[in-house]
C-alpha cells in the first residue's frame, strides 16, 4: 500500500434523525489525503445519509466534522466546497448544451480587459486541466456530444481543477463500459498521487479491492468496522455487509429451455441496430451483452414497443404480432425493466401502490373505476412478496433506497403476469443482498416457465445467469450467439469489440 498523507476529514459519532427514522447512529469515519476509502454496505445502511452530511445537503442531529483538524460547520454545500469538499453523484450533473470549458467555468466566466468573455484563456486552461488527467476530450466540445463516460471524467477533472482535497465518487463506473472503468482508474490513481482524498461508493466488490486502500462498512446507520483492503477478501467484506454468508452469488439453477416463446427475425433500425434474429424458450435467459453505447437498450426497447423499427419481425407462440407501443408489448405478456428505473421505469412522486399496479389498471378498473380494494391488496401482495423495505404500501418511491425502488418495478411487471421480463442492467446501484434478491426471483420465474432477455455490463453477473449470449458490437451489429458452455470472459470482450464473431 502506499504511503498516505495526513488525516484529511473525520467523521465522529454522527447522528441523524428523520421524522420516525434513525438513518445514521455514532458513525465514526475518516479518510486521509492520498487514500481511497471505500464506503460500503446495503442500500438504507446509510451511505449517501453520510455523504450528504459531510456535503452539507443534510444537518447532522449530532456528532462533530473535522476537516484538516479543524472541527468545522457544513451548513450548505457551498459551504463544503470552499472547505475543498466535492462529489460526483450517480446521477451525473452536467450542463449538456454548453460547451467542456463553458461548464468549468459555469458562473464564473473570464473577462478579458475591456470585459469580454475570454474564450482562448477558458479553452486553453480547461484543456490543460484535461490533458493534464489523459482525459481525451476537446474542451470545445457540446457536452451532450459526449459519452456518459467522458461526461463523468469531464465532471471529474472540474473538481480536480478547483482544487478539491477530497472528492467523493458515487458508483462512479455503473453506467462504463470495461474500457472506460480502466481509463477511469488511471484518473483516480493520478489524483491520489496528487494528494487528493477519495472516497469510492460502489457495490462492485472487485473494484473495491483493485483500487481502494481501506474499507469502512456500513449497516443499518451504524459503522461496522473499518478494514484494510489487503487485510480482507470479498467473502468476508460481503458476510459483514448483509450478515450472512452469501456464497456464490451469480450462481442460479438452470431449467432446460421449454417451448420457444419469442423469436425476433432480421429486426433493423437504421442508426441503431441492424439484422437481430434472437430466439427465446420457456424456462431460460437469454443475454446480450456489448459495450455501453453499442445499441443493446434499443435492442430490448423496440421488442417491448417503446422504439420504431424500420423492418423485421417479432413473432410471440409461433405467430407473428405488431408491436407499435409499449401497450401493445404489455398486451402482449412482455415487460421491460428499463436501464433508467428513476426516469423509465417509476412514477417516483407516486405510491408503491401506484406503481406497482402501473400496467394493469385497465384489469382492476371498470366503466372508469378502479377497484380500490383489490388495488391495495395487489400492491400489499407484490410489496410482501418482493420485501419492499417500507413503512407502508402508502409511501412515495422517491423515498426508497435504489434496490427497493428495483423491487418496486419487478412487482409491477408481476402484477400484471407477464410472460417475458426484459432485464436492462438490473442490478445497476443495488447493493448485495439486494442483488441475490432479484437473482432468486429471476430463477423463480424461470421455475414458472417465464423467459428472460437480460443486458448487463458486468461480465461475471450474465455468464453466470444467462443460458445464451448475444453479443453487439457499436452499430447495433450482432456478432454470433454463444451458448453457456462456450462462455469465455475474453472472447465475449473481443466479440463486444468487434474484433471476433461466434
């Protein structure tokens, strides 16, 4: 391990109280300058709580912040700032319109002598602030032309060049293809040899070890123990995260396929993808795995009937259907769980009842009515069954921890009985135990003879669930179908890379 320098922040005894709810109780936690410090745990054991306390979002009830030994005041986040305190969140923020440079300089443009905007000197410092962290990105550029990578590293490297001590990076690789997390590695790596203090939020245990100096979990609001990262492994790390020993997680119990339920046929959409042909049994999951980018969601989302296609056929049961809108995807029994759950998936302002009925109003409603009663049994019943962690059926789904706002979409495909559940990086943000969750529900449909189509990112997670992977490279292109016993992480990347077929 590296030598780290002095103790940049400390955390003592931090509380704080929610109407009805204790989220953090004597949280102990502190991180040097040099150091990368994973904070790990479920989601609700408190960890974005923590963050936004130090941030200033939230007012601790009680408990000190020290930062360079100074016990300190975070009142707002401005405040936190000009302590040398940032973050970037999982939900990047960025002004997408305007230019790299126009959005370090956001609020404060330079002025040339007679008043002017001083373009050149803005450009010519905000490159040299991404040259100087081998981020390959012209600082004239449109944001919205950028990948949601190089936009997470843009946001990176206008931390870096406000001179943040510390910077706080949540789930920073969810949305990053295998290339980019390396590339993004190689940043923090140059941040830390500058110095700067990190703190790493991710549910991606081999990350945490090939990157982190030490580990603080978290459970339940209270800190559990704080480790070294080589004085650790990822079977111990997870036993004290969720309690228990969770075994060989990507590990589900294969059926043998059934009836062939979904067969799509030389489906193209200019720009987007071209000749998919895909089969899908009973009782199976089907993969498809590619590089972030490569037309993977736009795949599954025009199957569900959210996107156009230009030509191709879907045929459900050995007859061919016309899918124009989601409706008729629901109609027809398939269910999408969409990349965007907070966006695509849920009505956040509206209740778990709500939003677990969601598609299956117009079976509980009639001449314009619903059926109040058996609106809330559904949702008590999906609610139960999935262990939706919540006060009541009443509560908004804005307010739930990200893997039970999962959960919440799950239950609404349930609801209505679908046939064929779409899964687009189900377990992007979700914590562990969540996970095993869902992966055990996944098999449980299988058991019920449902089929699964699922798209993810992380490699370990669809060799171990999938039966078969589709894989694309950019372009929507398909470059063969393998089949569990020909899985080879190396081959799929090369195959995701264009540099292979089947």
């Amino acid at each position: 391990m590296e030598s780290m320098g002095k103790e940049f922040v400390r955390m003592e005894n931090i509380c704080k109280e929610f109407p009805g709810v204790k989220a953090l109780q004597d949280v102990n936690f502190s991180v040097c300058s040099g150091e990368v410090h994973a904070l790990v745990g479920e989601n609700g054991a408190g960890k974005s709580t923590l963050i936004k306390t130090l941030m200033g979002v939230h007012q601790r009830t009680s408990g000190e912040i020290y930062v360079e030994g100074k016990k300190v005041e975070i009142p707002n986040p401005i405040a936190a700032q000009e302590l040398g305190l940032a973050a970037v969140y999982q939900d990047v923020t960025i002004a997408k319109h305007l230019s790299v440079a126009e959005n370090f300089f956001l609020g404060r443009l330079l002025k040339n002598k007679i008043g002017l905007v001083d373009w050149d000197r803005m450009y010519h410092e905000t490159q040299a602030a991404l040259d100087e962290l081998n981020i390959k990105v012209d600082a004239r550029q449109l944001v919205h032309s950028l990948s949601a990578a190089q936009q997470e590293m843009v946001i990176i490297a206008k931390k870096f060049f406000q001179h943040s001590k510390l910077l706080i990076l949540d789930e920073p690789t969810a949305l990053l293809a295998n290339d980019e997390v390396n590339e993004l590695f190689k940043i923090i790596q140059t941040l830390k040899e500058r110095g700067t203090a990190i703190i790493y939020i991710s549910h991606r245990m081999e990350e945490i070890f090939k990157v982190c100096d030490n580990i603080t979990i978290l459970k339940d609001g209270h800190t559990v123990t704080t480790l070294k990262t080589s004085e650790t492994d990822e079977n111990d790390l997870v036993s004290k995260m969720v309690g228990r020993d969770v075994g060989d997680m990507y590990s589900i119990e294969h059926f043998p396929g059934g009836e062939v339920t979904l067969e799509v046929k030389d489906l193209c959409a200019e720009g987007r993808f071209e000749h998919v042909n895909m089969t899908v049994r009973k009782g199976e999951v089907v993969g498809i795995f590619g590089l972030v980018g490569s037309g993977r969601s736009e795949i599954v989302r025009a199957i569900f009937g959210a996107d156009p296609v230009d030509s191709g056929e879907i045929i459900l049961h050995g007859k061919k259907v016309d899918i124009h809108n989601p409706v008729d995807g629901i109609h027809n029994g398939i269910s999408l769980l969409p990349e965007d759950r907070k966006t695509q998936g849920l009505a956040l302002g509206s209740s778990i009842t709500n939003n677990i009925n969601l598609a299956s109003y117009d079976l509980i409603s009639k001449l314009g009515f619903i059926n109040v009663g058996t609106e809330k049994q559904k949702a008590q019943k999906y609610s139960d069954k999935l262990r939706v962690v919540t006060p009541s059926i009443a509560q908004k789904v804005i307010n739930l921890s990200g893997g039970n706002q999962q959960k919440v979409v799950i239950g609404k495909w349930l609801c209505r009985e679908s046939e064929i559940f779409i899964f687009d990086e189900p377990t992007v943000g979700i914590d562990v135990g969540a996970k095993s969750e869902i992966y055990k529900l996944m098999e449980e449909l299988l058991s019920q003879g449902k089929s699964v189509i699922m798209i993810s990112s992380y490699l370990p997670e669809i060799m171990g669930l999938a039966d078969r992977i589709m894989v694309i490279t950019d372009g929507g292109k398909v470059m063969g179908t393998l089949e569990r016993e020909e899985f080879n992480d190396e081959r799929l990347l090369r195959m995701a890379s264009g540099l292979e077929t089947a």
